[in-house]
C-alpha cells in the first residue's frame, strides 16, 4: 500500500493506494486516511480492512479465506472482471462461437483425463448431432449434457449430484450411474514400476458411510462461508475423498467445482488441461486430507488460463 500526501489550501491530506495488474493493465484502489499520517502499525491494519472493503465491493458479500491469499482473491476478481471486459467486446456470433468451443474442449478434456476413448470429431459430432450418434458419441453427448446441467439451476445436495452422475455416466451402465457405490472402492496412482498404478495413503469410507458422508458434505457446501473460488477448490478435493461413485468421481468433482464458479460469475475452468499436475496435487491433498496443494495448484491454473484468453483477444 501506498500513502501519499495532498495538500489543498494549505491543509494536508493522507491517502492510501493499493494497486494490482492484470497484465498490461493497471487497477488503483484509493481511500482516505485523514489529516494525520498513520503510523507503521496503523498502516498494516488499514491495508487489511481495506483489502476487505475492496473483496467486498469485487464480490458484492464478504467471504472468509484460508488458503488464497487477499491480494489472491482481488487479483481473481479483476481477472474475472477482464476476461468479461474482452468476452463482451466481442460480436455475438464470435462470442456464441467461444462458449461451444469453450465446452467441446472441456468435454474431451474431462473425458480424455479418465483415458476414456473419445476424440475431438466425437465431440463435435456429438454437439452437432441428435440422432445416429456412435457409441463414443454418446459418452460425449452424456458429458456435453452434464455441463449443460451445472450452468442451470440447482441447490447441491445429494440428489442433485445422484442426477449429475446419472446424465454424466449414463453409457457407462455396469457403473451404475445416478447411484451411490455399494462397495469398497481403492484409489491409486501412476506408477513407473506397476502399470495398475500403486494404491494411495488414504483409503475411502465403507459403502455404508456414502449418505451420510453426503449429506455432511452437501450441509458444509451450502454454509460454508469460503470465497467461491476456494469453496469450488475445496469442494473438489473434499468429494474425491468422499469418492461417493462407483466410478466418474473425479469427473462429477470437475463438473462440481464449475458449478461453484459458474454459479459466481467466473468462466468454465478446465481444471484438469495439466492432466500429470492436475494427479498429482489431488493425490496429495487427498493423502494428507489437506487441500493446500490442490487449492494452489488450482488458483494457478485459474490466473494461466484467464491470461491465456485476454492474450488472446487483444
């Protein structure tokens, strides 16, 4: 923060500026401090509340933070604030084109993430199609769908997410989609030395546990006073650990976290692009029931792809 000095007939004025980048552009925030400069304590906690005030007017409501930093959340802000700046300014036909594209790339993201056996065309020809669709088609449409189910409306609960993971899954019948899992499931990971993978430090409750973990989890999801971003992040990693499916849990924990962030005002994030880094801070966070890395990691990926667009559209 920085404190300048104004004088004005004669009397002396103190401001405060907080100034943050986005890129090639500069956002100053400014707030007066009265006739008499602060000192170096005062000033610390001047710049804290008004850090606060500033969250507050990007987000229109206080929100509390744990693992992303103020500075973090402000920056997240005007970054979302700039990428609508550059996504509005396009025409319509060029924006309409952006969002499918946006949706077709996180589609077989999320899908090719799991190694499941879909390609670009499948994708493309799933959006484009109704009928005759193959059956890599279909497990495209199926996640084309899904999406399409998280920009609407919906309170999370259980249901909500039985019905996510039945649109999701729903070619994937010996999975049983739209079901909670029955049986033990084990989590593991990539291994040089075993191709099944090795089995994590952290194994996932019994099948009997499943409601009520669920229920536990959806109560947190819709109380918790974290920032959206956080929250989504968070809720991520807290689901995985639930791993409440048979399978499709990472893919319903994506489909979860964009939900959060598009309920919010913040463009679709395909969170798992950096498929190896995506792994490997989940698997920690997971291990160590921490969700520090994956909420790094996550913020990382947030900030590179929002640069990626408005570089893009200059």
């Amino acid at each position: 923060m920085t404190i300048t000095k104004k004088i004005v007939s004669s009397q002396t004025y103190y401001y405060s500026t907080l100034s943050y980048f986005v890129l090639d552009k500069s956002r100053n925030f400014n707030k007066y401090l009265g006739r008499k400069k602060p000192s170096k304590d005062k000033s610390a906690k001047l710049e804290d509340s008004f850090k606060d005030e500033i969250l507050e007017r990007l987000y229109g409501r206080k929100y509390s933070a744990h693992l992303i930093s103020k500075d973090d959340l402000i920056k997240t802000a005007l970054f979302r604030d700039r990428f609508y700046e550059k996504y509005n300014a396009m025409t319509i036909v060029k924006r309409r084109k952006y969002d499918i594209d946006s949706t077709i790339i996180f589609t077989l993201t999320t899908l090719t993430t799991e190694d499941v056996d879909v390609d670009l065309s499948d994708v493309v020809n799933a959006y484009e199609k109704h009928t005759g669709l193959s059956q890599r088609e279909k497990i495209s449409k199926n996640m084309l769908q899904a999406v399409e189910f998280i920009r609407g409306k919906g309170v999370i609960g259980p249901e909500y997410l039985l019905r996510l993971h039945g649109i999701a899954m729903s070619e994937f019948e010996t999975k049983t989609p739209g079901k909670f899992r029955g049986r033990q499931v084990y989590i593991h990971k990539a291994d040089m030395k075993n191709p099944g993978g090795i089995e994590i430090a952290y194994r996932p409750p019994q099948a009997g546990e499943i409601p009520e973990l669920m229920e536990e989890f959806t109560r947190w999801y819709n109380t918790t006073p974290l920032n959206p971003l956080e929250k989504a992040f968070v809720a991520h990693m807290r689901l995985y650990r639930i791993h409440p499916f048979l399978d499709g849990n990472k893919r319903i924990c994506r489909l979860l976290l964009n939900k959060t962030l598009l309920d919010c005002g913040f463009p679709l994030l395909n969170i798992s692009a950096s498929k190896e880094e995506y792994f490997e801070n989940l698997m920690k966070s997971a291990e160590k029931n921490s969700p520090k890395a994956f909420v790094e990691f996550s913020l990382r990926q947030y900030f590179r792809q929002a640069k990626e667009f408005i570089k893009s559209r200059k």
